[in-house]
C-alpha cells in the first residue's frame, strides 16, 4: 500500500537495548516491561498517553495474559481508554504494526496511534496441547521457542537450512558471508562512537531490573556482542555440514521492546522533537519465497515497496535490513547491484540480537536518525520473516 497521510514525529520513538536471551532482561515480563518503557519513554518526550486514539501491539512469544493484548498494552502505558489489534507475524512484526497504524491515520480513522512492540526470548513458553485422540489420551507439546526456530511447519526444514539454500541456489561463499559479518561488525561499532551517541539519540538507559526492591542489573547498552574479527569468524566451523553459515554470521536470540508513534501530518508537528525535521512513510509490501529460501523474499518486497512508493533502488540515501543470516545482505546487495557497505550504517540484527516483535522497530528508528544525519532522503526498511516472508516500507525525512 502506498501513503500520502501517515508520519513519524521526530524523536516519537524509542527502544531498549536488546539483550541476549538468558541476559539481564530474562526475569522480566514483555508486556509489563514495555508498558513500563513506555511510560518514561513518553514522559521523557513530553507526549501525553491521553493524545493516542489507538494503539497496535506487536508481540510473537506469548507472556502470562496476553489473550489482554492492545487493551491491555494501552492500559500499561497510561493509556486506559484505547485499543487496537495484537498483531504476531514473525519477525515482520514491527513492520506490519506500522503499516497498519499507517492505514489507520490514511483513513482518518485515528490522528495518533502508539505502536508498541515487544518480545522476551528467554524462558520461552513449554506447551502442552491435550489431545484425548492420542495414545492413552497423551497430548503434544511444543517449546514455542526453540522448536519454531528448528522447524517450519509447512517446509519442513530449520530457519537456518532455508539460509543455506539460498546460499547454495546463488552460489554465496564463506568468505562472502564471513565479510559481509565483519562490516557489520565495524558498522555497529559507529554506533559506539562517543560514548554511544547515535544510540541514545532513541535509546532508553539506563534500565534497572529488580527483585522486589534490589537491583539485580543494570543495562546500559546492548548485551550479548561478541567481538568479532577476521580471523575468529575464519576458525568458526559451520553449523550445518558443509554450509557457510557459522554462528559467527547468525544472529541471536534476544530481549527488549520499541514504541514508534504514528499521526497524521498536524500531529506530528505537534508531536516532533524538531519541527524542521518531517518524516513521512510511503509505502509498505510484503512478499513470499518459494518453500525453504526465505532469504530471497526480501528482493519482491523490495521492489513492490519501491513501486509503490514510486522511486527506485538508486535513490534511496539509507538501507537498514533485519539480517537474520549475513547470507541475506549477500543476497540482498547482489541482485540490487550495491556494495555490502551501502546498507546497515550503524549495525543491524546480525550484531546486536534479534528480539523478534521489536527487531524491526528498533531497525526503522535507526534508520530515520541515519537519515536526519544524511540530510534527510528516502529510506528503506526491508528484512525476511518466518514462513518464507519479507516485508519492507519505504520513508522519506525532509530535514
């Protein structure tokens, strides 16, 4: 879909660091935890929760009572009147609740929506589904986590398997992928420079996480990087029998939460943290790979979201892409003809984890900032998702 009549303010959003599952964010509540973000968040912004008519919230592990879901979420945040969907599609998540926020405010159905998303990897759900067909009336059960990582109900094959595919289909190497890993490696480490100065342009720190009145941690950042060098990721063995993929080039499960704002073009001049920066988003498309190479989605979400917003590849001034594997970027930057260090300033989801609903929040705010810094332009947001999917949506900042 293509938009006329939905925008960003600027500095209307945030995020957690992301943390490695297991880390200092593994006690914690996803939905709790992000309505409590939230909340400072705002404050901090000087946005009053009594100006959003909706709210979209994107979650894809379950948590205690969330059947609650967008109800419940606008309560957490100050915000008891309101409602909207629950939206869960994979790593895409993020990309679908801001689309449908925007559809939201296109059709003058709301001037200011609060997109909330959120995840906690840790301590994924064990589930027991009672099956009174089975053998002596034995149930199924799942561990909602760990087993839709290693098994795509329909193509029968891990999420990383599916990476390998694409790899061997387009002949990607190790070396490629061990080189597109160490950019973005040196990219993230920008995002470090001066005493983290390009994160706490949207990050929310420091966080205290407690045990009733202790503080067992204190996140001032990101957890769970691992230092990466040339020769480290070359002595790495791959995960899959003669793949390319090691666990150097694949992301991490992680913990966190995002909040983007949605308005109309009046309230986000209201809203915004800098009047003279506008920041409109275009279009939104989603696409579907062949069973088993969900890498290549991102090419026919790519182009129908640069069709429909109606530019082209070469004008985009910044590219930020959820990279599960570095063998999408290979992918992604080959059939577009661009450079590895044309995309992903500042690092992406290949370094600092992969929370899954906020993944691809935290990436779009990212990539806002990098082009307020540029001067402003178009931008692109694309990653692949569970099920063989991609989605990407294209913005535009006048600064």
């Amino acid at each position: 879909m293509a938009f006329t009549k939905a925008f960003i303010p600027y500095g209307a959003y945030w995020s957690t660091p992301f943390v490695r599952w297991q880390g200092s964010f593994a006690s914690q509540h996803a939905m709790k935890f992000a309505g409590e973000i939230a909340q400072r968040a705002l404050a901090e912004r000087e946005i009053p929760p009594e100006v959003f008519e909706t709210i979209v919230f994107g979650m894809t592990v379950p948590q205690h009572h969330c059947f609650y879901g967008g109800p419940w979420m606008g309560a957490l945040v100050g915000a008891p009147t309101i409602t909207g969907p629950f939206i869960g599609q994979a790593c895409a998540t993020s990309a679908k609740c801001v689309e449908t926020a925007a559809r939201e405010v296109e059709a003058g159905d709301t001037s200011a929506s609060l997109v909330i998303t959120a995840d906690r990897c840790s301590n994924g759900m064990h589930i027991y589904y009672p099956n009174p067909l089975g053998p002596g009336g034995k149930g199924d059960h799942e561990d909602w986590v760990w087993d839709n990582f290693s098994r795509d109900p329909w193509a029968k094959q891990s999420m990383i398997q599916t990476a390998e595919n694409v790899a061997k289909e387009a002949g990607i190497t190790r070396e490629q992928v061990d080189e597109c890993t160490l950019m973005r490696s040196q990219q993230y480490e920008k995002a470090l420079e001066n005493d983290r100065a390009f994160q706490k342009k949207y990050m929310v720190t420091p966080i205290e996480i407690k045990a009733g009145k202790k503080t067992i941690a204190t996140v001032e950042g990101d957890e769970g990087v691992f230092p990466t060098s040339k020769e480290g990721l070359a002595r790495l063995k791959p995960v899959l029998p003669e793949g390319v993929v090691t666990f150097g080039a694949q992301t991490f499960p992680a913990d966190g939460n995002c909040g983007i704002v949605v308005t109309n073009e009046d309230k986000a001049r209201e809203l915004s943290r800098d009047k003279s920066i506008t920041i409109r988003i275009l279009s939104y498309a989603q696409a579907r790979a062949e069973k088993a190479y969900m890498a290549k989605a991102i090419v026919p979400a790519g182009d129908r979201a640069l069709e429909r917003a109606g530019v082209a590849m070469k004008d985009m001034k910044a590219i930020k892409t959820h990279t599960p594997f570095a063998v999408n970027d290979v992918y992604f930057c080959r059939n577009y003809d661009l450079p590895l260090d044309a995309m992903n300033n500042y690092g992406c989801s290949l370094i600092y984890g992969h929370p899954q609903g906020p993944t691809g929040a935290r990436t779009i705010i990212e990539l806002i900032e990098e082009l307020v810094l540029l001067g402003g332009g178009y931008g692109m947001f694309n990653g692949c998702a569970a099920g063989d999917t991609g989605a990407a949506i294209i913005f535009k900042v006048d600064v």
